[in-house]
C-alpha cells in the first residue's frame, strides 16, 4: 500500500481510530509520547528505560531496589538489570547504608543529577507538542477522564484481589 493511498489520509484515520476502544487509543497516544520521548533521549545518549528509574530518584533519591521496583511497576531483575546499566553509565551509585548493612540503597551521582536539567526539558517539550491546539477545558476533562478510568480499574482489580482471598465456600 502507497503512502498517498485514500486509507492513509487524515480523515479515514481519524474515524477509523475513532471508533476504537479508549485502551486502543490509550495504547496508541502511549506509543506515540513514548517514541517522541525517545528520540529527544537519544540526543542525550539516555536509554528510554532509564528514563522512569532516573525520574522516581530525582524525586526520591535513596531507594532501595525494591522500592525503585515497585515505584517503576518493574520486576526486580529488571530494576536490577537497569540500575546496574547506569551504575556504569555513571548516573546511579549503590551503596550499603547502616543499621541494616544488607540493604543496597540506590542514589545518583551529580551526572545521574545533571541529566534532569537536560532530559526534564524534553520530556516537556513533548507534552507541549502533543497539546497543541486542544484547548485547557479539554485538556482538564481528559485527565479527569484518565484518572477516573484509573480509580475504576483499581477498585476493580483491588475487589478481585479480595474475591480470590475468600475462603472456598461449602457447597450444600
């Protein structure tokens, strides 16, 4: 199929993807952010999955691995695999801090610092590119729609969590 082809054109797109289901469209607005995100890194010779990690510790310097697990929504291993990456990269440094010396905590480095004067800018630039022209009152509802649609998947996947914990009911 050429690229001039009428399935290609502005206005088959838009109702094409109109009529799609909002996680389809979700996905897609994701797919889209994040490929502009990653282009803006690479100027910056920064790995897309950095990205996350580097963002939770210049909010909250000295995690754990575990905590910078849970705050990314990532394995372990891969926590561990992406920080051990940017321990070499110079961003991250881990270190042993009393009582508890089996505790590995992870803190940036000035470099790991330095790079959110870079990479904050472009990640802002990209929300600017991808607003431009909604107006502010529709920008407002999406993010109470996104937020709505969050909180309504959390209590469904929280009521779920709780129904598989009930204990087998006795069949009469």
């Amino acid at each position: 199929m050429e690229k001039n082809d009428a399935s290609h054109s502005p206005e088959t797109w838009r109702h094409t993807i109109a009529n799609e289901r909002v996680a389809h469209m979700v996905k897609d607005a994701y797919k889209s952010l994040s490929r502009a995100l990653q282009v803006r890194l690479r100027q910056h010779s920064v790995l897309y999955g950095h990205w996350t990690f580097l963002r939770i510790l210049w909010q909250t310097d000295g995690l754990t691995q575990r905590q910078l697990s849970e705050q990314a929504g990532v394995m372990e291993p891969t926590t561990f695999s992406a920080v051990q990456a940017m321990e070499q990269l110079g961003y991250v440094t881990r270190r042993k801090i009393p009582p508890n010396r089996k505790q590995i905590r992870v803190f940036l480095t000035p470099k790991g610092t330095a790079l959110r004067n870079l990479l904050v800018p472009a990640a802002e630039e990209v929300n600017r590119i991808a607003l431009a022209g909604i107006p502010a009152d529709d920008i407002a509802a999406t993010r109470r729609t996104l937020l709505a649609i969050m909180e309504n998947l959390a209590v469904s996947e929280a009521a779920a969590a709780a129904a598989s914990q009930l204990p087998d009911t006795p069949q009469e």
